[in-house]
C-alpha cells in the first residue's frame, strides 16, 4: 500500500470524517461569539487562535483529500463546494478584501457536504429547481397583474399602499407573506367595502395556492431522490449476494473436482427422512 492510498484511508474514514464535523461546529460558534463586544474585550486572543487552528486544519484536510484523490477530488461538486469555500477563507481580510471576513461564517455550510443527510436535502433541492421555477414564473405574473389592478383601484384611496405599481409590488407581496395583510385591507376598506373580493382572491390563489405548490415540487423531489437511494442499495445489496452466490458455487464445484481426484464418491444432498419409517 502505497502511501496515497493510505492518505486516503485516512480521509474517506467515517472517524476522520465526524472529527472534522465537531471542528465546524466548534468554528460555527466561534465565529458567533466574535459578534459580541464583550466577548471579543473578554477572550478576543482565543476566539482569533481558534480561528486560526480551524483555517489551517481545514486547509491541510483540503490538502490531503486533493493529494488523496488527484484531480479526481474536482469530479464530486460538493468537494468544489469545499474548494471554494477554504479558498475564500484564505484571501485577506484586510484592505479592500475587508468585507471578506464576514465571509468566514460561510465554513459553517461545510456541514451540508460533511452530513449525508442535509446532501441529501440540498440534492433534493436542486432536482426541483426547474419545477420551481415554473411555479416562481407563474408568482411574479399573478403578482405583477395584481400590482397593476391594485394600483388603477386603490392608489387614490391609500397612496402609501398602492400609489404607483413598486409600492402595490411591496403591498402585495406583504399581503402574499400574510404579514399584517389585515391592516391593509381595512385601510381600503374604509373607502371600498367590496375591497375584500380583490384580496380574499389574491391571497386565496397566491398564498393558499401558488405557495403550497413550492412545498409540493419540493417534497415531491424529495420522495423521489429517497427512492432512487434505496433502488440503488437493493442493487448493491443484491450484487453482494450474487457475487457471495458465486463465490460459493465456485468453493463447491473446486471441493467436487478434490473428491473426484481423490477418488471418492460425488458429494449429493442428504435425503429426508421418512418421519413415518421406523426408528
């Protein structure tokens, strides 16, 4: 075994892996205690030290998977995910590259490559974005039709909401979130009572409707990525058999071929015995 080979023994182990799982999450806080003044007054060195003991084990982790793997580690696009994201927690953070150092809370989403689980959700994810953005098209079209009717109806009567079409986009779109849609609707109701049948409808076929189909795509990706994991174990595990199968037909046949030299009679399945012959 040479010495690549153990290298990526060493990384592809689940104990190396759960290891560098507790240094993100150590890190993830870290980075969350230098956002309090007091503690960066209190324990500023340490959280710093941390910090950099974080950066340089991620930066040999990275090493030695590339050096593990060669270019084959570029293959798998959540290994580029952690590429990029080591990379930029290199770059300076002084300077013009200042605004850089908010960026290292971004090591935190390592944990989406590192936990089998959340890859799973964030593939699922992205299976459904196509599906998505129908459903995304078809939200900004209802909501651009009602920004227009809205601002015709209501700009005179409540010109905070809905005096021009950016200002009903905003209104509605709050309306579509239901926060404090109540407050706007009686605002136009005072002056429109039959106000109501325009947003009973824009939240009925919006929030109630278009929203819902979001939850549906996505669970619906969701259902189907699960299936494809398990249709892919039974074949595994069915190709493990087969092979165990194999492996035994071979033992038996080499097992009858050294009886036969050996000049004994062929090895033949026991028969049952009669339970009703006598003992």
């Amino acid at each position: 075994m040479n010495t690549r080979e153990r290298v990526r023994m060493l990384v592809d182990a689940p104990a190396f892996q759960r290891v560098i799982i507790a240094i993100i999450l150590v890190n993830t806080i870290t980075l969350g205690c230098e956002t309090s003044p007091a503690l960066v007054n209190d324990y500023g060195w340490l959280l710093h030290a941390v910090d950099r003991i974080v950066l340089a084990v991620f930066t040999v982790e990275l090493a030695a998977r590339l050096y593990a793997h060669g270019w084959r580690f570029f293959r798998d696009p959540w290994n580029c995910f952690d590429f990029v994201i080591v990379s930029i927690s290199l770059l300076p953070s002084t300077g013009n590259f200042g605004v850089l150092r908010a960026l290292r809370i971004l090591r935190a989403l390592r944990l989406i490559s590192a936990v089998p689980n959340m890859r799973r959700v964030v593939g699922a994810l992205l299976t459904a974005v196509p599906g998505m953005t129908s459903i995304a098209a078809l939200l900004v079209l209802i909501l651009y039709v009602g920004s227009v009717i809205a601002t015709k109806l209501f700009s005179g009567i409540a010109p905070e909401y809905f005096g021009d079409l950016g200002s009903s986009l905003f209104t509605l779109f709050q309306v579509m979130t239901g926060e404090s849609w109540s407050e706007v609707a009686r605002t136009v109701m005072e002056a429109e009572p039959l106000a109501w049948i325009f947003f009973i409808a824009y939240i009925a076929v919006t929030t109630f409707t278009v929203l819902n189909l979001f939850i549906a795509v996505a669970v619906s990706a969701m259902e189907a990525q699960v299936s494809h994991e398990r249709a892919e174990q039974q074949e595994d595990g069915g190709d493990v058999v087969q092979q165990l199968l194999g492996e035994v037909r071979g033992l038996r046949d080499e097992l009858r071929e050294l009886r036969a030299e050996a000049g004994e009679a062929p090895m033949t399945a026991p028969r049952p015995r009669d339970a009703t012959a006598p003992r």
